[in-house]
C-alpha cells in the first residue's frame, strides 16, 4: 500500500482533532483532542521512518508517547483540581478574568 | 525438569538475536559529553535532590533545605558555564556536543545565563515569607499551603493552621529551568520538543498553586495547559512534516535538505520534491515556538496566565520562558531553515507588527498592573521579533542583548507587584495604586525605573536594547518594521507614563493598599534588577561587546 495514505489519514486526524479542540467544551474532551493531535503526529512519524528508511522518526514516535503520559498526568491533576473546585469542567464556565 | 527449559530459551534467544542483527540498522550508543551538559546536569541533579527533600527531610526544615538547593543548584550550574566559555566553548571551540543533539554555541550559552541569572532572582521571590500578616501556622508564602485542597474548604484551612507549604514549587522550577537550558541549544527538533514539554509540564502546575485567590490561579493552569499541550501538538506534527522533508530531526541536515546540498538517498529524492512538507512543517513548528514566546496572533493566553498565576512565578514565566522560547525561535530560523528567509520572513514581518501594534494598543485599555505588564510583554515579543527578523549577525548580538535587559526589568516589576497589598492579598487593580509615590517613594521611583526601562528612556537598558534591535533591524532591510516599532514604542510609553503619573501625581485612597516590608530575598531580588536595569543602560558596552561575540550559531 502506498505510505502516502498513511499521511492522509494522519492529516485529517490531525485536523479532527484540532477542529475539537476548538469546538468542544469539556476540558476532557479538549484533552482527548489533544491526545488525538499527537497521535497522528506519531503516525506520520512512523510513516516518514519507513520512507526514508532511518529509523528517527520512530524514535520520536516513542518519545511523543512517554510526553503523552507525562502530560496525562499534570493535566488531568489541573482539571481534577479545578472540577472539585467548580464541579464542572466546562471552559466556559472559566471566565473569571473576562475584561 | 527447568533446565532443558532453560536452554530452550536460550537458544531461541541467541536465533531471535542473530537474526535481528541480520539486517536491521542498529543504533549505536551515544556519546556524551558530561563536562559541556554540566549545567544542565547539575541543575536537573538539584531537581531530583529536591524530589527526594520531599520525600525525607521532615516538613519542618523543607523550606530551608529546598532553597538552599535550589540556590546552590543554580549557582553551580552558572559557575559551570562561566567555566565553559571561558574555556573557549561558544567561540573558539565547536559546540555540537551529544552526538550533534545539543550544541553549547555562543547564543545557547549566552542564554542559558541568562536564563539560570533569572531563575535565582525567581527562588529568591519564592523564598518571600514575610509580606502576608504572620499569624497561626507560622510565616506564610505566595503558594497554596496544600494544592489538592478545595479553595476555601475545611481542608485548605487546616493545612494553613498546621504550617504546611507547597515547597514542590523548588524542585518543580528547577525542573523548567532544565529544560529551559536545554531549550536554546536543541540541535535537533527530538530534543527541542522534549525540552519544550520538560520546561512546559512544571510550569502548568506551578501557575495552579496561589494562595490568594486560588480559582484566578486554577483558571489561569487550565488556559494555559490546555493552550499550551494545543501548541506542542502543533510544534509536533510540524516536526513530523520537517522530518518527512528533510529525513532527519537534525536543524543543519534539514538545513542541508533545502538548499539541496544533502546527500540524495531514495527516500530524500522523493520528499523534496514536495515543498508542502517543508512549508507547513515550518508553519507548524513556527506556531508551537510563536506560542511559547506570546506573539500575536497566538498570544491569547498571556494576560489570563499571567494574571492568574502566583506573581513570583508570572515574573519567572515572564523572564525565562521568553529568552528559551526565542532561543529556539533564533536557531530554528538561523541554522535550519535560512534558506528559506524570503519564505518566512514576510510572515513574520506579519506577526512582528500585529505584536507590537495589539500588544501596545490592548495595554492601553488595562486595569490591572499584572494585565498590563503581560500586554507589555506581548509588544515587547513584538519588538524582539524585529530583531529575530534582521537575519545578521547584527541582529542576533542584539536580541540576546534585549533578552537579558528585559528579563531583568520584568521580574523586578512583578517583584514589586508582590509588594502592594491589601487585605486580600496583592492589590493589582491600578486605582489601588493612586498616590503609592506618596506612601512610599522608594518603592515607587524603583517602579517608574522599571516602567522607564520598558518604555526605553535612555539611560536605562531598555533604551539601550530597543536601539540594538532596531539598528539591526535597519540594517537587514526592514525599516518599514523599525517605523511600526517606534511608533508602537511611543503608543507603550503613553500607558507606562499614564502608571507613572498615577503614581506620583494623584491622591491616595484613603483605604488603599499598604506596601509590606519585604525580607531580604525580594530586597535582594529588587535591588538586582534596579542595579542590571541602571548598568546596561549607563555603562551597556561591555554586554553589547558580550552578546555580539556570542552571536555565532554553530552549524
């Protein structure tokens, strides 16, 4: 199968998922789109890798993994925090510095 | 009964083994030079050492231990790079170290000291404990005693009651500063993103942690957080599409790929024929670092974080975060992608101006002392892009000058936004501070000299790197630019005077805030930047001298 398509796809859920980060409005989802975004940078990633036949680019694959799960961990301690605090986690609702 | 088993293991082991090493590349093991990632080192050392002070050192004398970590930390990470330039690494001696991954050159080193000069003005505000009233549960800082605790719940107040600290905010900095350290001297677009998210991670979680008005602060981490994991994701897939270009992450070989010198391969003879790769990668990965500087269009989250976040770390965020983002901005530009100038200059001729103008033209419009000065930080992006523009050498010396100038002046301002109180804590709102020249002279001259220096009044260093950046930038052929920038420059000076004559020039309130008598770390800390912010201005030679020298990116 041509490696080609593989970037297609990795560009539309690139898109999916900046298009959802921009729509939705639960700060889950927002980071659920996020988590989206990297992986189809992994995807490409990989698929440039196979392309060039070097193997950098899986190595940043696996890097972008590791970086997911570090910011898993500080973003979902900020949401939790601010959920307790509102019992929303709704950025709409986080408009206090609105001018 | 096991050891046949064992065998049988082996043997598939040694076959899965031999047929691995077949025909699959294999990677070799890195080389490392410990002496020129000293700093980095040491500091990332102090970083785990504080982790584990956490961990074991009873919470009575955490505060102690941390900051003298800290400090020591940041002390020896600069003596270490005093050390390195003066052994001649940065100018005479190459600085691609880590096999090509880091390069210790003159601007990263510049920098870095930069950086690491602000980071101990930053833990001196942090180790501030004496602004808020002493009462029960002992001295008080400016982070939240517990940070899972619900604002204002039963929790949060038995935490103030017993004493706690949130003395994480130590480690959590010197884990930033790390990556801001490494930041600046990425030589491949692996290492930059790693070093992005390192420096970025703590940072989310340090602008949560206020005392006072806890759910501005929680606000302030989601915005930011959110805005900025959105910018890494950008700084990635661009990095992907550099790499699918170019067929490596290293900034010179991406380099080599555009202008066509690269050794052709399979692969590289089909990528570079596709110029969208290398055109949207560039956008991309220019968005994440336009991000982190607080340009516009993509400085939205400025005023929000900045506003919300503990003023100690607005001032650190403010300082720092700049001089790494642009680090990286400045190496992107000048080692990977120079051959393509005449693509990305004119959009960022677009960006320079809209920064200077918006940033500028909002600032006006503001009523809050920490809103203002992240307005004032957005156009001073903006005048610092012109620099980043210039494309000399010329241009580089100058943008490490005004980097060093105005992180100084800025934590020196948020320092003394730490001082003006009230009952609720810092008191922002620009009406509370009417008449503070008549309370307290002293503080408010060292103020309007800040102010001053932002404006870029000659005489203080702001003047001095305005005229750098601007000169630079006339050179290179952008005098349009330079126009829109004094322009915008008198437009800022206008709501920087407008501060100055509320301060000496109207009458107190007659129940304004009080200015607290700071212990000796924000002393020392003010004292810093009055005395960095008088020197570059009256006597800059010798720094201008510095950052010229420095500015040679090694390929």
């Amino acid at each position: 199968m041509n490696p080609v398509n593989y970037l297609y796809l990795a560009a539309l859920l690139f898109t999916i998922g900046a298009s959802g980060v921009l729509i939705r409005r639960n700060a889950i989802v927002l980071f659920m789109c996020v988590e989206l975004m990297l992986n189809a940078s992994n995807l490409a990633l990989v698929t440039f890798s196979r392309l060039h036949d070097n193997l950098d680019g899986q190595i940043l694959a696996f890097f972008t993994m590791v970086v997911a799960a570090a910011e898993v961990v500080v973003g979902l301690a900020i949401i939790v925090s601010i959920f307790r605090t509102r019992h929303s986690a709704s950025v709409d609702d986080s408009n206090l510095m609105k001018l | 009964m096991s050891v046949p088993l064992l065998h049988g293991a082996g043997s598939v082991h040694s076959v899965w083994m031999a047929a691995a090493g077949g025909n699959t590349p294999s990677i070799p093991a890195p080389q490392l030079e410990y002496g020129q990632l000293s700093p980095m080192l040491i500091v990332f050392g102090a970083a785990v050492a504080g982790i584990l002070a956490e961990a074991f050192v009873p919470r009575r004398a955490r505060y102690t231990t941390q900051v003298g970590l800290a400090l020591t930390g940041l002390a020896g990470a600069f003596i270490a790079l005093i050390v390195l330039a003066s052994q001649g690494y940065g100018s005479t001696k190459s600085g691609l170290i880590a096999m090509g991954s880091v390069a210790e050159d003159g601007p990263a080193l510049f920098l870095q000291g930069v950086i690491l000069l602000a980071a101990v003005v930053a833990v001196l505000l942090y180790a501030e404990r004496g602004l808020d009233p002493r009462t029960e549960g002992g001295p008080r800082d400016a982070f939240t005693p517990q940070g899972s605790a619900t604002p204002g719940g039963e929790q949060e107040r038995q935490a103030t009651r017993a004493g706690f600290a949130s003395t994480e905010v130590y480690p959590l900095t010197l884990f930033a500063v790390g990556g801001m350290l490494l930041f600046p001297a990425a030589n491949d677009l692996l290492t930059m993103f790693v070093a992005l998210e390192v420096f970025s991670l703590p940072l989310y979680l340090l602008c949560a942690l206020a005392r006072r008005r806890r759910l501005l602060s929680q606000e302030a981490a989601v915005k930011y957080f959110l805005l900025g994991s959105f910018a890494s994701a950008f700084f990635l897939f661009g990095s992907a599409l550099l790499y699918g270009y170019a067929g490596s992450f290293r900034l010179p070989e991406i380099a080599d790929a555009v202008n066509g010198t690269a050794t052709t391969t399979a692969g590289l003879a089909i990528s570079t024929h596709n110029d969208a790769l290398l055109l949207i990668g560039l956008a991309l990965v220019a968005v994440g670092l336009l991000f982190k500087v607080g340009a516009v269009p993509f400085h939205a989250w400025t005023p929000d974080v900045y506003q919300g976040a503990p003023t100690p770390v607005t001032g650190f965020m403010a300082a720092a975060t700049k001089v790494a983002a642009f680090g990286a901005l400045l190496r992107l530009f000048y080692v990977a992608l120079p051959g393509l100038r005449w693509d990305w200059r004119p959009v960022m001729w677009a960006v320079a101006i809209l920064t200077m103008v918006v940033g500028a033209i909002l600032a006006v419009t503001q009523q809050d002392v920490k809103r203002l000065l992240a307005y004032s930080s957005i156009a001073h992006a903006g005048f610092i892009l012109t620099g980043v523009i210039a494309t000399n050498r010329q241009g580089l010396g100058a943008v490490l000058f005004y980097l060093l100038a105005y992180s100084f002046v800025t934590l020196g301002a948020f320092a003394v936004v730490t001082l003006v109180r009230d009952s609720k804590g810092e008191a922002t709102h620009l009406s509370s501070w009417a008449g503070l020249g008549r309370r307290s002279p002293l503080l408010a001259a060292v103020f309007a000299l800040f102010l001053l220096a932002f404006a870029g009044i000659p005489l203080t260093s702001g003047f001095t790197g305005k005229f750098a950046v601007f000169q630079a930038a006339a050179a290179g052929g952008a005098t349009p630019l330079v126009i829109v920038g004094v322009l915008s420059s008198a437009v800022a000076a206008f709501f920087y005077i407008r501060v100055i004559v509320l301060m000496f020039f109207s009458d107190p309130q007659p129940n304004g805030p009080a200015v607290a008598i700071p212990s000796v770390f924000t002393t020392m800390a003010i004292s810093f930047g009055v005395i960095v912010t008088l020197g570059l201005g009256l006597l800059p030679q010798y720094f201008l001298d510095l950052a010229s020298k420095a500015a040679q990116f090694t390929h």
